[in-house]
C-alpha cells in the first residue's frame, strides 16, 4: 500500500471511529464511549473531537465524565501536546457551565414579560436597539481628525464589530423571549406594559450579550482560531487565548474591514444581478407604498419620500458580487434561482415602504404595528414572470417561524411569519448577509451547487486575459503508475514562472467562526492538491513538457503552487507553504497593485499609491506580492499581540489583539495627510 492509500484509510478509520463515538453520545452510553477510547487516540483524531465540541455532546450530566474519558485517551501524545488538549477540555466545561448560568438569566428576566404578540416583540425589539444604538454612537470616536486612514478605518471597523454584537443580543433576546413567554395572537400591549416589556428586554440584553461572547470563544477555540490555557491564582476562573495562526486572524479581519470600508465608499462593480434588482426596486416600491396607503387609511402619496427607501436598497444591494452573478449563471438562470433574489430583495423593499409611510404621516403605535406586516401573498402575484409557486417556494425558505432554531437563524433571515400569508420584519429586515442566506439556500441539497465549481474555473481562467499569463493547462489530471494522483485546475505561464493553481470557490455563507473553519478545511485542501501537482511536475520533465510543450518548458524556473479563491479573508494566508490569494492578489499579478484612498461622501480618489505597477512586474515581484499582503501593508495594526481582559458570565477571558503600529517610522508612508479626512480605501 502507498502512503497516500495508507493516509486515505487511517481517515476512513478515524472517520468510522468518530461516527460510533458521535452515535453513543448522543445515545448516553457511556460504556460504549469508553470502550472506543480505551486503545488511545492520535492527535489528528483529538483534534477532529475538539473540532466537533465532543465534550459536550453527551448529556449535560455526563460532561465531566466525557471529559475525563478523552483526557485519558490522550495520554499518548507529547506533553505539551497533551498539557494543550487538557486545557481545552477544562475551558470547555467552564465556558458551558458559565454559557447555562447566563441563559438562566436571560430566561429569568424574560419571565418578568408582560404577554404580547410577534408583532409587539418585534416592533419593542427594534426600539430595544435604537436605544443602545444612540448610546453606542454617543460614545463612538471616529470622528476624529488627526490620525491615520488606517486608524480611522480600524475604529469604524471596530464600531460596526459592536453594533454587529448589539444585533445578535437582541436577536437572541427575542427568540428566547418565544420560548419563555406564551404569545398572544393580538397585539393588546398598553403604553405602561409596553414600557415595562422594553425594561425587562434591556435588562435581559446584558447576559445576552454575554451568551453570545462565551459561545463565540468556545467555537473560536474548537474551531482552531484559538489556544487555551488557565491562569492560576487568579481571583474568578482565568483564561489565557494564543492566536494559532497571528497571520491568518490578522488577514481576516483586516479583509472583513475592506469588505466593510468599500461597501461604505460605495466602489463596486457592475453586476448582472444588481442591475436586475435595481431595475425592479421602483416598481415594487411604488406597489409596496400604494398597499401600506390602503393599510393606513391615507390618501394619497404625495407626502411620502422614498429618497431614504432608495437608499437603503442601494446600500443593501452594495452586496452583490461575482459569487451571484455565477450562481444565477451556473443554474442557467433558472426562474427558482432568480425568486430567491427577487424575493429577498421584495421583502426588505415592502419594509422600506413601510417605513416610509409611516414617517410621512406619522402614524400611531397601534397602527404601526399593522403596518409592519408584508403581505407575502401580494408579492408572490406581483412579481411578473416568475410562477408563484416557485416565489411561495423562496419566500417559504427566506422567512421562518419564532422561535427560530437559534438567533443566528433569526439574524439570517428577519422575516417572521405571523400568520397566514404574513410576515414581519426583525430590525425592519437590514441585519444579515442576504446575498450569502440566498446562496446559502440553493446550493443546499440540489444540482445548483455542483455547477458552481466548474463556472468558477471559467471565470477565474478567463480573469486572466489581457494579461501576460498565458494558460497552458485546465482541468490537467497527474498520473503516476497509472493512478491519478490529483488535478490542475489550471496551469499558467508568465516568463520563467508556472503557477500550478487550484481554484476553491465558496458561496454559502462565512460570518461564525464554524463557516470560517469550514472555508479553511476547503483551501486546506487545495493547498495540498496543488502541492502534490507541484513535487510531481518539478521531479517529472516530460510531464512538464508534455503539458506546456517544449519550449515554454525549457524557460520555466520557478513552479509555484497557489491556491485561488474568493474567500478574501484568507488571501495573502499560506499553508504548507502554499500562497493563498483571492481577487485583491490577482489582481496584483495582473496589473500591479495600488491603494486608492477616496473620498467617504462621493468616492472620488483623492490619492494614489502604486507598490508594483504594471510595467514593473516580474517573477521576483510576483512571488513577493503573493507572500506579503498588501492588505497587511496598509493596515494600522501590526502583527504584534498584547491581551485585553474580558469579564464574561463569571469568567475572566484573556484575548489577544492586534497592537497598534506605535510610531511614524512604522506607519504605511503612502497615506495622505490627515488633514484630507472622511476618507475609504479601494486596494487593487
């Protein structure tokens, strides 16, 4: 057997060991657990029990004990990593024990709820936020006009982080509120049990919050973003985290930050779906506010603004990006496909109108309450060209039911159904990525999803005309010994230099840290495919020859293996010694690279700094541009650490962070003066 074959079965193996330990805890069946651990277990297979949260898998009352078997089965290892694994499994019982006394809390807040309707919580829900909203902008300090781009950008970066945070607790005061609170089937709510019932959901914000914080640490350790270890002789249990990969949650929060800064400029390509949407948006408004005028009993129209429902549909349709475009392409348009957006979009539209009338008349509490609902039966029959059982199917997926199975689920999709053919929007429908939930929604189960893959090599291979890479290979199958040892999604030429390039793809959805551990299982492996390509066609000439023909094959010097893909947050990121990059780094390969610095009211560029331009490429600068970031380069932080102290549910977490760049001398030099502030970034 070859190593590769014997690497295949000890997966299979451990796959079969952790399918039957999955099954007895589930099942209780302690015995059975420790009769599966009694040989011992490899790291890899530890790190696949962290990985799945195995500790608490069993029944609460079985936590230690599962513990205590796992620590036991892997005293085998090394002794740090041993010391390692057992300060994992003893975070773990004293994030869930501290994670189950704040749920207590929330629950017991919750239990002081006056009885009220969907549509009441809802509406109190979104109150609720306002009011930590003004309190989180009062204090906010981004305003300020002698620092940096870069600094500005990380305090903006660093606000949205907060409100983000303040949107999840609510999210998860409002679904536990369902499950605690008996609701009513009409809205009865007086002004006093209304200002009660807005008391206790603030009171019960705070655990919440602290819910939400234990959860997020606990998966960022399982989930490999973290390392652990206890703090002794501290006052409350300590909890000391290490970054695994500084690089890497570096890199990712700066892309999350571009993502954030170029939506906020507005600096985004055409799209197809974009410019569908768009054409639609006035057509439905116009239907949107005729049916909440009827509602409201008003009129006529002509006191109502749509300026701030327009803007808010641009600024929700910033969102777009290639990934829709070629799911919409990779499912030949099919009319299911294009509901989804159209839906998505029908609804938030309905709840700008909303909003809308509302304001220009005025209306009263009472009567916003039934102005919050958006008639799902009028959307499916206004929406021309589309069957309406086919919009019935995507607006049965893009709404759910209270509670939801988690307030992630909630954030996802804020649309509640109440009712026959009604829904109501949680926090007027503008929380989540609703781009990635669509996705997310029609690659699930279905044929869609396999298409993805192959339009996504197209796209990337045709990404690369008009510039000086030339394709001499896609779709390249490696055979040694008449086995297929793996293949090439595509083989490019430019000079002395070959990149050996695996193309990885991804469309669902990436906002908790189990997305961003499941995205980085994918490149994972297609840093290992294109490592393989590249140890085979460096040791075998005449494949090398027989791929790119004899001449290219005698100028090469350098074969580089890299993996391509649209997840930004791991460009500039290498595993086992192989570059990751996405759009912002092939872009720089192309063309160069540069920073635009633009103006945050109308995007105009108020400067320019080229670190490679066009003219200046070669082989020395490409590989250099594929091992430092460009991102890295401009961002305020660098990649030392320090610790910030957090006081969760009784725990005292110690958390890495990013320290800022201290003096000028380390500063990127390219920035403009301060003094041309409310500025964006647009790297290129």
């Amino acid at each position: 057997m070859t190593r590769v074959a014997s690497d295949a079965a000890d997966k299979k193996g451990g796959s079969r060991l952790l399918a039957k330990l999955r099954s007895a805890l589930d099942a209780g069946d302690i015995s059975e657990v420790s009769a599966l651990l009694s040989g011992g277990v490899s790291s890899d297979i530890l790190v696949r029990i962290r990985e799945q949260k195995f500790v608490l898998r069993a029944p609460l009352h079985q936590h230690e004990e599962v513990a205590e078997l796992l620590r036991t089965a892997g005293h085998g290892l090394e002794s740090a990593e041993q010391a390692e694994f057992d300060s994992y499994l003893e975070f773990a019982l004293a994030i869930d024990a501290a994670r189950r006394r704040c749920l207590e809390r929330v629950h017991a807040e919750l239990t002081r709820m006056p009885r009220c309707s969907k549509a009441d919580l809802l509406i109190m829900g979104q109150e609720v936020l306002s009011i930590c909203m003004a309190r989180l902008m009062r204090d906010a300090d981004i305003h300020a006009v002698e620092i940096s781009v870069a600094e500005r950008e990380r305090r903006l970066h660093d606000l949205n982080g907060a409100a983000n945070d303040l949107v999840m607790a609510v999210a998860r005061v409002v679904n536990e509120c369902t499950r605690v609170v008996q609701m009513a089937s009409e809205v009865h709510l007086g002004e006093a049990q209304r200002h009660q019932a807005i008391q206790v959901l603030l009171q019960a914000l705070t655990p919440a919050g602290e819910t939400n914080s234990l959860e997020w640490f606990f998966d960022s350790v399982s989930y490999g973003e973290f390392k652990v270890d206890k703090v002794q002789d501290a006052i409350r249990p300590t909890y000391r985290l290490h970054f695994v990969d500084s690089k890497r949650y570096l890199l990712k929060t700066l892309a999350i930050r571009r993502s954030l800064i170029v939506r906020f400029v507005g600096q985004r390509n055409p799209r197809f779906v974009r410019d569908k949407l768009k054409e639609m948006e006035p057509v439905v408004l116009e239907e949107a506010v005729a049916y909440y005028l009827w509602k409201a009993g008003c009129p006529t129209s002509s006191g109502v603004d749509l300026a701030r429902a327009h803007s808010t549909s641009s600024a929700m349709l910033m969102e777009v990006d290639a990934e829709d475009d070629l799911l919409v392409a990779a499912s030949h348009f099919d009319p299911r496909v294009l509901a989804h957006y159209v839906v998505s979009m029908a609804l938030r539209w309905y709840s700008a109108a909303a909003e809308s009338v509302r304001l220009a008349f005025n209306i009263g509490e009472r009567s916003v309450l039934e102005m919050s609902t958006i008639p799902m039966d009028l959307i499916a029959r206004s929406i021309g060209g589309i069957e309406e059982k086919v919009i019935a199917e995507a607006l049965e997926n893009l709404t759910l039911d209270l509670p939801a199975r988690s307030h992630v689920s909630l954030e996802n999709r804020p649309f509640v159904r109440d009712g026959a053919g009604v829904a109501r929007p949680f926090l007027q429908g503008g929380v989540g990525s609703w781009t990635s939930v669509v996705r997310e929604s029609l690659i699930q189960g279905g044929s869609i999803g396999k298409s993805v893959g192959a339009i996504w090599e197209d796209f990337c291979a045709n990404s690369f005309d008009g510039s000086d890479w030339k394709v001499v290979g896609r779709g390249v199958k490696l055979r040694s010994d008449g086995q297929t040892l793996t293949d090439v999604d595509l083989l490019l030429l430019r000079d002395d230099l070959l990149l050996v390039m695996q193309i990885k793809g991804l469309v669902g959805l990436a906002n908790t840290p189990y997305h961003h551990w499941r995205n980085r299982q994918t490149i994972q492996l297609g840093c290992s495919q294109a490592q393989v390509a590249t140890n085979f066609l460096r040791s075998n000439l005449n494949a090398l020859v027989s791929i790119c023909g004899k001449r290219s094959a005698s100028v090469i010097r350098y074969i580089q293996p890299v993996v391509l893909t649209n997840i930004h947050q791991l460009d500039g990121w290498r595993f086992n010694d192989v570059p990751v990059i996405s759009e912002v780094t092939r872009k720089a390969i192309c063309r160069g690279a540069r920073v635009d610095y633009r103006d945050g009211h109308n995007g105009a560029v108020l400067h320019t700094h080229h670190f490679v331009r066009p003219e200046d490429l070669t082989t020395e600068s490409i590989l250099q541009l594929m091992q430092q970031s460009i991102e890295m380069q401009i961002a305020a932080e660098g990649t030392e650490t320090s610790h910030s102290v957090h006081d969760v549910g009784e725990l005292r977490l110690l958390m890495p962070e990013f320290v800022m760049r201290s003096n000028s001398a380390e500063m990127p030099l390219h920035e403009p003066s301060p003094s041309a502030w409310r500025q964006g970034t647009d790297t290129d």
